[in-house]
C-alpha cells in the first residue's frame, strides 16, 4: 500500500496543477524543480562550514560545494562522501541537494562535496560521467587543502545522481581514465537508474500515477543518450558492466512505487553475486525521490539517518583507516 503522506503529496501535486517534467523545455523544468524543494524539503540544517570551490574536468571548470559537519574543530581530517545530486542527468544542482548533503554531513560525520556536473541536452553522455568522475579524483587529489583523508573517500547520488556514483566505482577500480589508484570505500545508491533499456518490470507497474513516470523517464533518456547504442554502454548503464567484483561495499535503496526499483534490485544482486558486501533496502511504501521530502514524508527521514548511519560504519571499518 502507498505510503498516506505519498498519497497526500501526489494528490496535492495534481491539485495545484503541477505539470509533468516531460511537458516542460529543460530550463522550464530545472527551475520547478529548484522551487518545489522549498514545499516538501526540511529546513536546512547548520553545519560547520560551507565553501563553493571548482574542479578542473575535460570539458571545463566543475563547480563543487564543500560541507563540514557540525561540531567538526577547523582542522580535523574528515572521512568525505563525494555527491552526485538525482534529475535524470537533465534538471538538479548544488541547491536542490543543499538540506540532503547537510543532512548527511551532520549525520556520518563526515565532509561532503557536491558535484554540479553538466546537464543535459546542453551536455550530452557521456559529459556527466567525464565530471563525475574528474571531479572525484580532483577531491581525492586535494585531500590536503580540503582537510580530508583521501584513504575514507565515498561516493554516493540519488537517481542519475546513484547512476554516476556506481559508474564512478566500477571506472575507479578498472582506471579506465588513466589517472591512476582511486581507492573508494563505500558506495551510496539512493533509487539508482542502472539500466538504460528500461526493460524492468516496475517500469510498467509503477509506470504512471507516482510522479515519475514511463513519458517522464523517456524525456530524460532522450535529453542525455543520443545514440541508442549507448544504452549498452555500462558508462550509461552499470548493471551492464562486464563484471561487478571487486567494488566497494554498497547500500542500495529503493522505493516500491518507483519505475526504478527492479533494476536497482538488480544491481545490488549483481554487487553481492559477484562477491560484494551490499545492503538492499526497499522503502516500499515511497515513492522515487521521497529522501529529499522530509518535510513532508516521515520515511525520508528514516533513509536519511539510514544512510548516515551506514556511511559512518563503512568510515570506521579497518580497510578505510
């Protein structure tokens, strides 16, 4: 059974007229999404220090931004998750993801750097991966100035944002760009889209009726993958990967009522198939995107504190010291 308050939120949400993303050009939908956040996010919490930097990538500057938990002294070494924010690699930004990152810098203990990787269709596949990815081992390569231990590095996302995070796992352990040991403890996959052919079962099940839907999920594969060869890619479609041994430790979330959940499933049995420590947890009476609804859906504040609570033992376990 869906979730009451999911219930409420849908219903409220097509009372007010809120139209689908795939009706929207993708300015028109980048800032309805920034907006809505002010409806069904939680006040953003304090933490300790908050900076804008920018990373250097292939295709340009990346801007990044910084979190330091509360409580944390100036020049304590802090175990780091690294952040892709969700949005179907077409809407999100820094400030759509700003409450989560602080919520999850206060709850692990941890610092927390966002990535604002390019967007599609501007930027097409796979430019969000290329940030992604220059990104992390910009974090990694400047452990120093950012006063963490590059030895605790995590990564993590929500939706495409999950997508990134697992591509940047498997592209760290192969070093498929070269630039050398990236070693990751710990990866946070929050409703991943891991499978581009959208062939799942929950795709046609949960389809229509729960904010994200089939025509929603084609407009956002449209937007980012031009060639439809590239679904195959495991750079757009991780569970895809030639193999999925030797990753890191990994807590997959998914959402009953999600398009996404089967294939997220997948890919947490594809993780421990191939000899991987994961956990699945399955909210399954939300919807996709609930862990950024506090303010209005209980059970976001439970993934939340899930998630802290699994990144802060996946920072003190004996291979990341």
């Amino acid at each position: 059974m869906l979730h009451p308050q999911a219930r409420a939120l849908i219903d409220l949400m097509a009372e007010r007229g809120v139209p689908p993303t795939h009706t929207l050009a993708p300015p028109e939908a980048r800032a309805l999404y920034r907006d809505r956040r002010a409806y069904t996010q939680p006040a953003a919490p304090e933490v300790a220090e908050v900076r804008d930097l920018q990373a250097a990538g292939p295709h340009g500057d990346i801007p990044l931004r910084s979190y330091r938990p509360a409580g944390a002294a100036p020049d304590a070494v802090l175990p780091v998750l690294v952040y892709y924010h969700g949005g179907g690699w077409v809407i999100g930004d820094l400030d759509t993801h700003d409450t989560l990152c602080r919520e999850l810098a206060n709850g692990a203990g941890c610092a927390v750097v966002a990535v604002d990787y390019r967007l599609a269709p501007e930027h097409r596949f796979p430019a969000a991966v290329d940030d992604a990815l220059a990104a992390t081992r910009w974090v990694a390569r400047h452990a120093a100035e950012l006063r963490i231990d590059p030895a605790r590095l995590a990564v993590g996302g929500d939706s495409a944002g999950g997508n990134l995070a697992a591509v940047v796992a498997l592209a760290a352990r192969d070093d498929t760009d070269g630039g050398g040991p990236l070693p990751i403890v710990f990866q946070l996959l929050i409703y991943p889209g891991v499978d581009m052919r959208r062939g799942h079962a929950s795709h046609q099940t949960n389809g229509q009726g729960y904010v994200l839907t089939q025509d929603t999920i084609t407009y956002f594969h449209d937007h980012y993958i031009d060639d439809p060869a590239h679904d195959a890619d495991w750079r757009a479609s991780p569970l895809l990967a030639a193999g999925h041994a030797g990753l890191p430790p990994a807590l997959v979330i998914t959402a009953g009522y999600d398009p996404l959940r089967d294939e997220g499933l997948d890919y947490a049995r594809a993780l421990s198939g191939a000899g991987s420590r994961v956990a699945h947890v399955c909210f399954e009476r939300q919807i996709h995107g609930f862990i950024t609804m506090g303010r209005v859906l209980d059970e976001a504040n439970t993934a939340v504190a899930l998630c802290a609570a699994e990144l802060r033992r996946a920072f003190a376990a004996p291979a990341a010291r």
